[in-house]
C-alpha cells in the first residue's frame, strides 16, 4: 500500500506540474509583450494593455481569449513562485517516503528507464524552470532585461516536462500489476485531467492575490471556462472507468469500496460533489464576472476533489490480495 506520503506526492506534484503546463502557455501567450522590446512599464506592473470590448458575446468570446495577453508581471512571479513552492513541498514528501534523500537521486541517474524516473527527471526540470522564470518575473517588475532567447527555451521546458509530469503519475499505477483496478489506460487520463484541472485551480489562486492589481477579469474567467470543460472530460472518463472497469468481477470489491464501501462518502461528498459538482456550477454561473473570493473558492474545491481522487484511487488496492509493494519495488531502489 502506498503511504500517505506518495498519495500526497502523486496530489501535490500532479498538480504542480499541470501548473507549470499551464503558466508555461500563459508565458507564451504574453511572450512579446513581456519579453518585447516595446512593452512598457505600466504594462508590466498592472498588465492593462488590452481592454476587451463587451459590445456582444461573440465580441467577449474574443476579447476573453485576447485578454490572457493582459496578465502582468505580477501575476507570472507571484504564480511561478507558488509553482516552485508546490515542486518543492512534492520533492521533500518523495524524499521522505524513499527515507534518505539521496535515493532520490540514484533513481534520477538509474540507467533503468521506468515511469518513476521519469517523473522525477519531469519533476527536476520543471522546477528549475520554475525558478528561473520566477527570478526573470521578478527582474521585469524591477525594470531589468531578461533574455527572451532564455525565457522561451525555459516556456517551452515547463510546458513539455509538465505534460510529461503530469501523464506519468498515472501511468506509475498502470504500471503497477498487482492491482487489477489500475491496469488501465483510463488511469492515465483522469490523474491527466486532474492535475490540468488543479494546475488551472493554482493558477486562480495565483489570479486572487494579484487580482485587485490587475485588470484581467477575463483573462481568469477564460481559465474558469477552461476548467469547466477540463472538469466534465474528467467526470466523463472517471464514470467510464467505474461503469465499463470496475464492474467486472476481478474488481467487483474496488466498486464497491468506492460507492458503498468504506470509501463512499469521501469519494461522493469529497469528490463527486465538492471536487466536480460543486465546483463546475460556480464556475458556469460566475463565469463572466469572477472576484478574488470567488476565484479562491472554486480554486479550493477543486483541489479538495483532486486530493480525494487520488486517494480514492490510491485505496481501491486494498481490495486485492497481493502485495502493492512487491511489484512497487521493481521501480525504487532497495530500502
């Protein structure tokens, strides 16, 4: 059984790497006005250098995916930093759990390509990029230059190694043979869609501490927009896999571990209501007009609901008879 610190790594991390995905699109969608030669300091400070039109709503539908060039350096640093924090507090729980750091690193320089070793080089490179581009955030806020040579190589990176970041969580419990409810390419998908939908969630969170700076209403109703149909594809292939999986009789116990078992109420109120429910409704109906504590709401639940997945997920392994970690131990380093 996995401890409560990888179920913590696999939320946390996941969720940070869609971050980095996300904030990495951002960065390119601003690329030539923050890293242009002709942008200007007020645009830099308060991001106001695009004001939508509301005239119609096929006008505000353009003017919203316009708006995401409206972000301002405030927003990127204050994001990039709570993305390299995120990383961070994902890094120190997988050291933890591998009980001394420097397994962490053996798994990096194992020659064994395996979905672990992966993540974690995914997990390395993002941070790195993080960083850099939060300290390049903070430079264009003071008035010096960042290469944008530089700056879009390090985009690119947090977009890439995010995706691969957070596709590999699944796929470390597909991997995994001992537990039939997990051998499945639905797996992937919904941890996939999960994080891309807490990433969007880190991103409002970001949005609500730099809202009041910032005139990018639309801009984070667009991500609203974004994470309302991100969290219908997840409920979509997370009622899929517990209709067309879970019901066969080799992982009858896991269905009904997750909704009528000892799982129920976390998996219905923590993640059905709180984390996909709930959240979408606010979201649709306050879609156009969104404030920091409204902002902070949704981002709440959502990740409240991504936590509990990943959990409920995490559980249905107790269903089955063999050993989670004998078949984990072909991907760690000996203890």
């Amino acid at each position: 059984m996995f401890s409560d610190l990888i179920v913590g790594y696999l939320f946390i991390g996941g969720c940070a790497m869609g971050f980095a995905f996300i904030l990495g699109l951002l960065e390119l969608a601003n690329f030539d006005r923050r890293f242009g030669v002709a942008r200007s300091r007020c645009d830099a400070l308060i991001g106001t250098s695009f004001q939508p039109s509301r005239s119609s709503r096929i006008s505000l539908t353009r003017a919203s995916i316009q708006s995401v060039r409206s972000l301002g350096d405030r927003f990127f640093s204050f994001a990039w930093t709570l993305c390299v924090l995120a990383l961070s507090l994902a890094i120190v729980m997988l050291m933890c759990d591998l009980g001394r750091p420097d397994r962490l690193l053996e798994i990096i320089v194992s020659t064994q390509i395996s979905a672990i070793s992966v993540g974690a080089w995914s997990l390395v490179l993002v941070l790195v990029a993080s960083a850099a581009l939060a300290l390049g955030s903070f430079a264009l806020i003071d008035g010096r230059a960042f290469d944008g040579r530089l700056a879009i190589a390090l985009m690119g990176l947090s977009v890439v190694a995010g995706m691969v970041g957070f596709l590999y969580t699944g796929v470390l419990l597909m991997e995994i043979p001992s537990v039939l409810a997990w051998r499945t390419s639905l797996i992937p998908f919904v941890f996939a869609l999960s994080s891309l939908s807490g990433g969007i969630a880190l991103a409002l969170v970001a949005a609500a501490f730099t809202e009041s700076r910032q005139n990018s209403r639309s801009a984070y109703s667009l991500l609203m927009r974004i994470d309302s149909v991100v969290i219908v594809a997840e409920a979509i292939v997370l009622m899929v896999y517990l209709a067309f999986y879970l019901k066969s009789p080799e992982t009858q116990g896991a269905f009904d571990l997750l909704l009528c078992g000892g799982m129920a109420a976390l998996f219905w109120m923590g993640l059905v209501f709180a984390g996909l429910v709930l959240p979408l409704f606010l979201e649709v109906f306050q879609a156009y007009v969104p404030d920091s504590r409204h902002l902070l709401i949704v981002a709440t639940l959502v990740l409240v609901g991504a936590c509990c997945l990943r959990i409920c997920i995490v559980s249905v392994a107790e269903t089955d008879p063999t050993q989670v970690n004998a078949a984990l131990s072909a991907y760690l380093p000996l203890r």
